[in-house]
C-alpha cells in the first residue's frame, strides 16, 4: 500500500503512445524518390493485429477501427510481463 501511494503521482504523467502498423525497411535513396500517391508496403499483413507502444515497449495489440473522430485502436491482447524480466 505504501509503494502505492509513493508512485501513484506517476500515474498521472502523460506519456505519448505509439500505434504501429508496420515497419518497412528502404533505402536512402528510395526515401528521397518518394512521392505523392506513392505506396509504401509494410512487412505486417492487414489482417495481422497492431501493436500498441510505450517508451518502445509493446503493452497491447489491436485492431484499427472507426472511432467517433477518425481511426482508433481496439485492444484486444495486453501484454503481460515477459519471464525473466522484472517491472522495476
């Protein structure tokens, strides 16, 4: 309980999240001939669920879907600690 009450200001702390899609690897020079209209491929099918990122750690996967203002993400695994790794 004390340790609760030590850290619970942290959880107050916004902390920016990343959705990744997918990720692709290229080239300088395939970076710089890029161009409106342009199709990047991602190594992620689009059936295959997204991951929800923090401070580069996965805590969730999802799928996008239509929120009230645009894109959102449902959660649909969180992730659990990792054996062999401790949350501190």
């Amino acid at each position: 309980m004390a340790a609760e009450r030590t850290v619970g200001f942290l959880q107050d702390i916004p902390v920016e999240v990343v959705v990744e899609l997918g990720r692709a690897r290229m080239t300088i020079r395939e970076l710089a001939s890029l161009e409106r209209d342009d199709v990047v491929e991602l190594a992620k099918g689009s059936d295959e669920p997204v991951e929800l990122v923090v401070g580069g750690r996965v805590l969730a996967r999802g799928e996008i879907v239509m929120g009230k203002d645009g894109l959102a993400l449902r959660i649909v695994e969180v992730i659990g600690e990792q054996p062999g790794r401790s949350a501190g």
